[in-house]
C-alpha cells in the first residue's frame, strides 16, 4: 500500500496505538494516559506518514498561543519529530514538514521548535533560525520555615482541578502559554504529580521542583509575586532556577541558556520583531 498523510487522528484507535508505538520506539514515550485522561485536544496535532496502517513517521504540532506581555500571540511549536529506523531516508520528515509549513506558514505569528543536535542542518531548509533563550537565576537566604503546601495529583479529579487552575488563573511571567492546558497537563499528570504547590499567603500555586538545594520553579499560578512563592519554600533554598521569564528580572542573574544536545529554532514575525529581547519560553510547554 501506498505510503500517506494522515492528521489529526487522535480518536482513531489503530492509529493512535501505532503513534504510540513509534513514539515508545524512539523516545521511550507513550500519550495513551494523556489521551484517556482527556487532555489530548484540539491543540495536538499529528501529522503522520501512514503505510499499511502503520505510522512509520510523523510531525506533531502544538497550538502554543502565549500571553506575552499581557498580548496573546499565536504560536506554534512542532514536536514529536520521529520515523521508524526502517523508513529512514525516505524523505518522510521533509514531506511532513512541507505539509505542515504549508497549512500554518503566514497564518500564525511564529513557529517554533527545539532540535536535537542531530538534525541541525535540517530545519534551516524550511527557514528556521537559531535563536537563543536566556535564564534567570539567583543565591538565596530564606530564614523561614517552608509553607509551600504539596497538592498531589492521585488522578482524574485532581487532574481536572488542577487544569481549572490553569485555564481560569493567569501566571506571574512575562511569558505563558495559554489556551493550551493539555500540554502543562502532560507533564502535569505523568511526570509531575508531586510537584504542584500552594501558598496559602498569596493564595497562589507554584509548580516546582527542590534539588540538593535548589528551587526549580517552572510557573507561578496566581499574582502571588516570585520572591513570595521562593521564600514560601523556607531555608532549604539556597539558589533559585526559574525556568520562565519573571515579569521582574531585578535581583536576578541572566545568563544565556544552553541545554544539552538541544537547540532552539524560530520562524515568523513575532521572533523577528522581538530577536534581541531576553526571554526564555517555559520549560514545562516543551514538546
């Protein structure tokens, strides 16, 4: 059978279990939970390459519309990139990228995406640029105890409750993603059960991580301010990470973000007018 596009599939069972599948070959990943805890939506797209029923390659993309300093812009990010070891080279990837350069080129503001260091000669052919992020982060001396209050994420309820939290609460950034829970929920309901967090002083929520000392804080839910939420954390912290941009970066040291065997790639005008400002885009609507 003839290889073709298939998009946006996501209630086709057959098709969903060979996503799957090919997602669980090359990155270890699998979106069925996500899917069946109801946050796979509109937003996620995949554009597959379907050969005798099977998804032997695939593009994904992501609705990532962001409140930038309080106007939305709307994004897109490609993600989810793979093909089967037995169908590379067949020029699958560029056939999907075409199709999907085709329907949102010139339709959004911006396209975005974060490349493995393999496939960086790859996305310039389509007009992306490297682009570069920057990361705020600063030594801390907090006397007081911790009243950082874990909210565990058990399941479906308390899934949902915390998606109500995000689509009804704006954040403290001066970047956020927003109309597309789902994919704060990916991470959310899988990886970061034990890592949402209230603070009952400013009555907002923080999604966070403490290593050897350290606060990673990925967004604050809420108006409660940045020093706030990391005080709120107690004398365990000694250094704060923020993976987002702080709408008030005084007090803090910026430094250009490298990651490992990752590179960031921009297209359109949003990223052309704002080319020299320093921001980071959060790292928890990664893709």
């Amino acid at each position: 059978m003839k290889a073709y596009i298939e998009k946006n599939y996501r209630d086709n069972d057959a098709l969903r279990a060979s996503f799957n599948r090919l997602a669980e070959k090359n990155f270890g990943l699998n979106f069925e939970n996500w899917y069946q805890n109801g946050f796979w939506k509109d937003n996620y797209i995949p554009y597959s390459i379907v050969s005798d029923g099977e998804v032997i390659s695939n593009v994904s993309v992501n609705a990532c519309n962001m409140n930038y300093k309080d106007k939305t812009i709307k994004l897109i990010q490609i993600g989810t990139v793979m093909t089967d070891p037995d169908h590379r080279g067949k020029g699958y990837a560029r056939m999907l990228m075409e199709q999907v350069m085709k329907d949102y080129e010139g339709k959004v503001d911006g396209i975005y995406l974060f490349a493995n260091d393999s496939v960086l000669e790859f996305y310039p052919r389509f007009g992306f640029k490297e682009a570069k992020e920057y990361q705020y982060t600063k030594e801390v001396s907090i006397t007081g105890e911790n009243k950082a209050k874990m909210v565990p994420l058990n399941g479906r309820d308390d899934f949902d409750k915390a998606a109500l939290l995000l689509d009804t609460k704006s954040q403290n950034a001066q970047m956020y993603m927003v109309g597309n829970t789902g994919l704060y929920m990916f991470y959310l309901s899988q990886f970061m059960t034990e890592n949402l967090f209230y603070i009952e002083d400013c009555n907002s929520y923080a999604v966070a991580e403490i290593e050897d000392g350290t606060l990673i804080l990925h967004t604050i839910i809420g108006e409660g301010s940045v020093d706030e939420v990391i005080t709120s954390f107690g004398s365990q912290v000694k250094k704060v990470v923020l993976c987002f941009t702080p709408k008030d970066v005084s007090g803090f040291e910026k430094s250009e973000l490298h990651e490992e065997d990752t590179t960031f790639f921009v297209k359109g005008k949003f990223f052309e007018e704002n080319r020299n400002e320093e921001y980071m885009l959060q790292a928890i609507t990664h893709a």
